[in-house]
C-alpha cells in the first residue's frame, strides 16, 4: 500500500511539473543598421577593354583566387572581374580611362606576395568565359 501511494505521489508531482512549464516565446528583436551601398556605378559612355592573363602562385580556389577576383572587381572602373582557379586565368572588363593593364597587374600583386601576372593581353572576347 506505501508503494502505491509513492508512485501515486510521485506521479501527481511529475504530472504537475511537466504541465506548468512555462512556455515563453523567444523575443525577436529588430535592430536596424545602416549598409553602405557598395555598388559600382559605371560610366555608360566609356569605352570598355576586356584583358586576360595568368596567374600563378594561387594554391586555392577560396582563399586565393576569390580574394584576387574581390580586389580586381573593387577597383574604380572595373567593371567585371573572374578568376578561375583551375586555369589559373583572371578575366577582367575594364574602363579604358581609369584602368590600365599594369593597374590590374599591381592589384593582383598587392592581394598577395607570392602572386605573379603572366600573359596579360587584351582581348575583343574573353575565351574561357
């Protein structure tokens, strides 16, 4: 009969345990931030050169070709840039009047020491596109 009255006991505390649980509902706060605008106006009367060139010295396809890919298309006048890890070959669209193909050289060479720029030459198409 104790051990009745145990579970008996027992059972009543735990049904009320579970049954007053507080369900609160998380609070969802909106919090409002300011985002710079980062995109790029281009000049719809420039004249626009597409360069291709190699690059040796990347070792990955996260780390270093998309940190060039990044620092090529940032650049003022720039109006697309792609660098395919694989061939390691950079394909940039450029304003004529505010980039030079030594620009885009130094930009790649200032993402990365050990970055060199081969075979740069500027192209009507880009082939591997």
């Amino acid at each position: 009969m104790k051990t009745i009255k145990n579970i008996l006991v027992v059972s009543v505390l735990a049904l009320f345990i579970v049954s007053c649980k507080n369900d609160a509902k998380p609070e969802v706060k909106t919090v409002e931030t300011n985002v710079e605008e980062t995109s790029v106006k281009l000049d719809p009367n420039a004249t626009y050169a597409k360069a291709e060139f190699g690059i040796e010295g990347m070792t990955c396809a996260i780390g270093c070709a998309k940190t060039i890919e990044k620092k090529l298309a940032k650049m003022e006048g720039v109006k697309s840039a792609t660098v395919d890890f694989d061939k390691h070959l950079a394909m940039v669209e450029y304003d004529e009047a505010k980039v030079t193909t030594s620009s885009l050289e130094e930009a790649v060479t200032k993402a990365g020491d050990m970055y060199k720029v081969n075979n740069m030459k500027t192209v009507e198409s880009f082939s591997n596109k």
